[in-house]
C-alpha cells in the first residue's frame, strides 16, 4: 500500500495552501491513504506519524513531500529512515526521489537533515534575537496578551463574592470557568 503523510507546524496551515500543497502532491504520487498531522517540527512524539510507521508492512511505500515533514535533527531522520528501509518499507521524498540503504543516499540524508536542523537552530537564533531587542522597548510583555481586563476580571470575583456560581459568571462575562478558577486561587493567595 502506497502511505502519504503531510505534518504542518501551525494550525493556521491546516486551513492554508501548506497542506493543501502537500496533500494535492500526495495525492499525484498515488498515494492510497495520506495521514496528516499538525505538530511542530522539533516534537519528536508525533502520534499519528508513530502509528504509521509502526503500521507500515514490508512492501508499503511511504511518501512525503519533503525530508523535513518526517524529521528536523540528523539523528532522529536517518535513524527513522534507516528501521524503515531496514523495515523492506520504500522511502520516497518527493524532491529527492526513492531513498535506499546505498553509501550515497545515507551521506544526501545525512547532509539535507544537517541543513534542516541548522535551519531551524537560526530560526530559534533569530526568534530569540528579536525577543531581545523586543524586551528593551517600553511596554513590552512576553508572551501571550491577555484575553481579559483588569476591570473585567474584577467584576467577574466580584460577582462570584455575591454569590452568583461559577456557570452563572460564565453566562453573564464569557470568562472561560479555568480562568475564574485561576484568578480566584490568585486572589486568595
């Protein structure tokens, strides 16, 4: 059986060209079932990437459309690459072609996995780059914006102080229950 498996690192991709792209290529190669998954390139514990492989049988074909959808480190690709070729599971990398045990494919895998792991390290380099520079602005806040005001934190305790329940306050603020939860506990302490 003919596998295809597309991995986007964002949500956003899911809805975007990115796996439409990859999915529609896929789709050109044959491929009889495409598994998609959404996790960013440096979780090694991709769910529905493990139960492929571990489903894959010997004579299955295993497209993707880049080397960098199975793995972003050296070590993690060639080692996945190498159980399943040992595996008798055929490895096709859309822009490489079919990838087998041959001195010559292990050292293009070993190079492309070294240049997508550096890749990655400079994007976390320059993310981290752009905090710092960030981080001396006035009015910089790391991560995340609060969802919520001061004022409408307030008033949500202080509905709960007067009695009104947890699914009360959540009817009449739209504050999620977990965070009511949370800032009472904040409150208390």
């Amino acid at each position: 059986m003919i596998y295809g498996y597309a991995r986007v690192s964002t949500v956003k991709q899911i809805t975007g060209s990115s796996l439409e792209e990859q999915e529609s290529l896929l789709k050109s190669k044959a491929c009889e079932q495409i598994i998609v998954e959404q996790f960013t390139g440096k979780t090694t514990g991709r769910p529905k990437l493990n139960e492929l492989v571990s489903n894959l049988q010997a004579g299955d074909t295993l497209v993707v459309t880049k080397l960098d959808r199975l793995a972003r480190t050296v070590r993690e690709g060639k080692e996945l690459i190498e159980y399943l070729i040992d595996k008798d599971v055929t490895v096709i990398i859309n822009n490489m072609g079919t990838i087998s045990n041959k001195p010559m494919d292990k050292l293009m895998l070993s190079i492309l996995f070294a240049f997508a792991e550096f890749e990655r390290d400079m994007i976390i380099e320059r993310t981290q780059a752009g905090k710092e520079i960030a981080r001396t602005k006035a009015g910089f806040k790391d991560g995340r914006p609060k969802a919520y005001t001061e004022y409408q934190l307030e008033n949500a305790m202080n509905l709960l102080a007067n009695g009104n329940s947890y699914t009360e306050v959540v009817e009449k603020t739209g504050i999620s229950k977990s965070t009511l939860i949370r800032e009472k506990r904040k409150s208390l302490s």
